[in-house]
C-alpha cells in the first residue's frame, strides 16, 4: 500500500523546524538519492525518540520538480496563485525544497535539522528557517484558536492525501502551499475583545460563533469547506512563531488537490465581491509564499535508484 508522508496528516506537536532550501548544483540524480536518505534520519529520530512524537515532511517546489523528478507530473502541479487586490496580497516566493520537521521537544527538532542540513549542504542554501511553537492551547499569536475546521480521524489522509482514483502515478502525495504571515499584534491588541470577535467571527475563549460574524469575518472568509459546507478541504499543519521582534503564522497547508487553496485565498484577497474580504488581513500580512508537492514515501525511494538517464 502507498505510504504517505507522516507529517501530511500528524496530530499536532508541540514544537517545529521548518527549512526552506535552493538547490545549488545540477546534481540531480544525488539530490534524489539524499531525499530518501532525509526519510531515513526522520525514521530513525521517530523510534530512538518515541515520546517525541517525531514527524517529517520533504516537498518539492513546483519549478524544481521537473529537475528532480523528469518524467510524470502531479495532475495539478502549479506554481503559487499570486493575488493581489488594494493592499492585500499574496506574494509568490518559490523555493526549490521544503522540509517540514515537528515533534514535542525542542531539541529532537533542532537535532534532526542539523543531519538533514548535514546531508544536503553541499547541495543547497539555506533561503529561511522558521522555528515554530505551539500557542497555549493551540491558539494562534492574536489569541483565536488555530485550524478548528482541520479534518478529524480518517478523513484526515482522505482531505490531505491524493488517492488512486484522483492520481495513480502520485498516490499517496499531497499538495503543499506554505505561506509566512507577520502579524501587527499591537495594532490588533488595541481593539476591544468584542471587536476582535468581529473581525474573526468566533468567540475568543470557546470559538464558538459570533453574535458579531458577518460576511467580512475571518472564519467565513478563510473556510476550506466543500460548496455544502460540510467537509473540510485542507488539512493546515501551521504554527506559530516569534520573538521579541516580529511574530507572526508560518501556515502550511496540505490537500489532495491544488484547487481548494486557491480557492480560499481567493476569498480572503477579493472576498465576496460586494467588499467582504477577510478583515484579519488588516492585521496580518503574507510576506512570503511559495507552493510544493509531497510524494509519497514509496514514490521518494523508488526514484532515488533511478539514474539520471533512465528517469
């Protein structure tokens, strides 16, 4: 059976490392051999370190794809949506790799950053790295809950994973696009607690739905449900991070289709079109995007014996 990545659909951790690389070298066919060999290091991280809850992610940008893997193509592989509208905008920032690390200690995520980058060096730059945390009790950095409308039990792999009906060749895979929002938080701590809930439609202490929500509220905006709305589309496996300097949402999300991203970032920039965008862009503000597709587990090994000329 196809294995997808465990990262695509884990429960959430209490800590991240998130590594954005350009590959520097037109070594492809060793690129592919190391990426299976980043599967091994997550691999073994997971059974010394059981209580770590350790899960991994390596994605592939959209431009890179064709270099590293020449041959098939994800079904939906496209660069980011850039959408700009007044002064809301998603910018597009490719990036060649994308290695998610998440666990419950700060230090196993830190170790198993250090071997990958250990492994890659001589192959990539390091273009960001974002530490992140979680919140209180998963809360983002303006005091709201985080992803309350993620899919739960099995519809997780069913929301975030590509089946064989979808895409033979890449079952298994998922969809990645990775956004870091910085947040204004002493402009948005200057509203009333009833004015926050305004602007993301749900109460603050049991996200719960406003009496203040309307058609400009962030939970309405930014939903990720089927045109029904009952069934959730991306499974978001963000989290926060800061320091004293700037703080903000390092958001990932993870679909078995490209389109349900799309959609929702449309909602969020041009809104409704009768002027009901996502009022939390008045606070936070996308600064860099970028999207990625993650192969399964058996698509990144098989493809790693693979020369160059038989790909």
């Amino acid at each position: 059976m196809t294995q997808p990545q465990k990262g695509i659909c884990a429960e959430p951790n209490l800590h991240a490392q998130y590594l954005m690389l350009n590959v520097v070298d037109d070594d492809s066919e060793a690129v592919r051999a190391k990426l299976a060999r980043v599967l091994d290091i997550f691999e073994h991280f997971e059974n010394e370190h059981y209580e770590a809850m350790v899960t991994g992610v390596i994605a592939v940008g959209t431009s890179y794809w064709a270099d590293v893997y020449p041959g098939l193509i994800p079904v939906e592989l496209a660069p980011f949506p850039d959408m700009q509208c007044e002064d809301r905008s998603a910018p597009t920032t490719p990036c060649d790799l994308f290695i998610q690390i998440r666990a419950d200690r700060l230090d196993i995520c830190h170790a198993v950053g250090i071997e990958v980058m250990d492994l890659l060096r001589i192959h990539v730059e390091l273009v960001e790295q974002i530490r992140g945390f979680r919140y209180l009790d998963g809360r983002d950095l303006n005091g709201f809950l985080y992803a309350t409308d993620n899919p739960r039990g099995m519809t997780r792999r069913k929301v975030a994973v590509i089946s064989e009906d979808d895409d033979p060749d890449f079952q298994g895979g998922s969809y990645l696009h990775v956004q870091r929002y910085r947040h204004d938080l002493r402009r948005w701590n200057s509203l009333s607690e009833r004015q926050k809930e305004q602007v993301m439609g749900t109460t603050q202490q049991h996200n719960l739905p406003s009496v203040e929500q309307s058609a400009s509220s962030h939970c309405v905006r930014a939903v990720s449900s089927t045109a029904d709305g009952d069934e959730p589309r991306l499974m978001k496996q963000g989290m926060p991070y800061g320091d004293m300097a700037s703080q903000g949402l390092l958001s990932v999300c993870c679909s078995a289709s490209a389109r349900p991203f799309k959609h929702m970032l449309q909602s969020q920039i041009y809104g409704n079109g009768e002027g009901d965008y996502d009022r939390w862009l008045d606070f936070t503000s996308a600064e860099t995007g970028a999207a990625f597709f993650a192969p399964s587990v058996n698509f990144i090994k098989s493809q790693a014996t693979l020369s160059t000329d038989s790909t």
